[in-house]
C-alpha cells in the first residue's frame, strides 16, 4: 500500500506500473480462498484503478486497468461477499467506466450503484467507503445514477470519517484521506468557497505533502 501511494501521490505513472510485476498474473493466482488472496486482489485491484485514474484522458490505455481492476476484485468478493472495502472499490471501478464509454454505461452503472449500495449498507462510516461512493456517484453518467450533490455529501462524510481516525494506528487498507481532502476540496472551490476549500487542502497537504494534485490545486488558489 505505501508504495502504491507513494508513487500515485507523485503521479509517478512509471513507479506506479512497475509495481504490477510483483503481483501474479490473475492466471498464475492459486486456487485457495485464503485471505491472504483475497488482500492479494485486493491490492492488485487498488493498483489497476490508480493507474487507471492516471490514464483517465486516455481511454485505450485506461480500460484494460479497469478491467483488471473488476476482475481482481471478483475473485476477492468470491473469498469475502461481504468486504465492504471492495465492493466500493469495485463500484468506482465500474463508474470510471460507464464514464468512460456511453455505449457500456447501461450496464456498468447499475452494477456501480448495487456495489456501492450493498457497502454503504455493510459500512455506513467507513471513510474510505464514502470517498469512493463519492466518486462513484461523481463518475457515473448522470442518465444511470450520477449525482454531484450526492457526491459532495459523501466526501464531507468521508472527511469527517478521516479526521475521527487521526492519531489512530493506521490500519489496513489505510489510504484515501489525502484523496479525500484533496476531492473536497475541489468540491469546495467549483462551488465558488474559496476559504473552506483552502482549510480542506491545508488538511489535504498535512497528511501527505507530497500529493501532487493537492500542491498544484493549492497554488491554484493562492495564485487566486
């Protein structure tokens, strides 16, 4: 997880992709349901979806990591039905999709909004579950569920749900805060609140200094 943040907070495409070598191919995965596997594809997902964020402007080079990214999450749902941490992550896979391509949105999209439903059932005040039901909910056409307000409701929960996690030993999965600030933040800022998205990013900036969106969405706002 730390080196997939690390080079995601860089927006290190590169760094991010060399870490796939040291996941087995899904072919190569053994058959045991342990769940030891199960965080295997847990992760291995996590990684398909940021490199697929990274490529997002690029359509034929963002697909195949969201499909690795569902297939992935599959096999972890096969071990555990009931993680609510993938079944968020694989509903903003699915979204990035149906945002992706109009033409698969009918049926990407619903299956977004079933995963993402079933989690925020399973677990209503995991942060991490209401970034990426935030996401998802920004991803999705707004013809087959999309909503902004929804969205923006979301992240503040999601927010909210980080700051009563400081100080607390990290857990594991452990990421999203500083996606979470960050994604507020800019919230925030398209709203025209220039000062709360400013206190946000500050928070942003504290958990990880090194993310690359949160300094040049700061510098976009200090520079007015």
């Amino acid at each position: 997880e730390r080196r997939i943040k690390s080079g995601y907070f860089r927006q290190n495409a590169a760094a991010v992709q060399a870490l796939v070598a040291t996941l087995p191919a899904e072919d190569r995965v053994p058959a045991a349901q342990t769940p030891d596997e199960e965080w295997q594809s847990y992760y291995g997902a996590l990684l398909a979806y940021r490199l697929a964020l990274l490529a997002k402007d690029d359509e034929r080079q963002a697909w195949p990591y969201l499909e690795q990214c569902v297939e992935r999450l599959n096999r972890a749902l096969v071990i555990d039905p009931g993680s609510a941490e993938a079944l968020a992550l694989q509903s903003a896979c699915f979204a990035l999709q149906a945002r992706m391509d109009p033409w698969r949105s009918p049926l990407a999209a619903p299956l977004s909004r079933a995963r993402i439903d079933k989690a925020l059932k399973l677990a209503p005040d995991d942060p991490r579950v209401l970034l990426l039901g935030a996401l998802a909910a920004q991803d999705r056409p707004r013809l087959f569920g999309g909503d902004a307000q929804q969205a923006f409701v979301l992240l503040q929960r999601a927010v909210a749900g980080f700051e009563r996690q400081r100080g607390r030993p990290p857990g594991v999965p452990g990421w999203g805060a500083a996606d979470a600030f960050t994604d507020l933040a800019q919230e925030y800022l398209w709203r025209g609140e220039a000062l709360a998205a400013r206190n946000v990013l500050e928070r942003a900036l504290l958990v990880a200094p090194d993310f690359a969106p949160a300094r040049l969405l700061m510098a976009q706002i200090v520079s007015g």
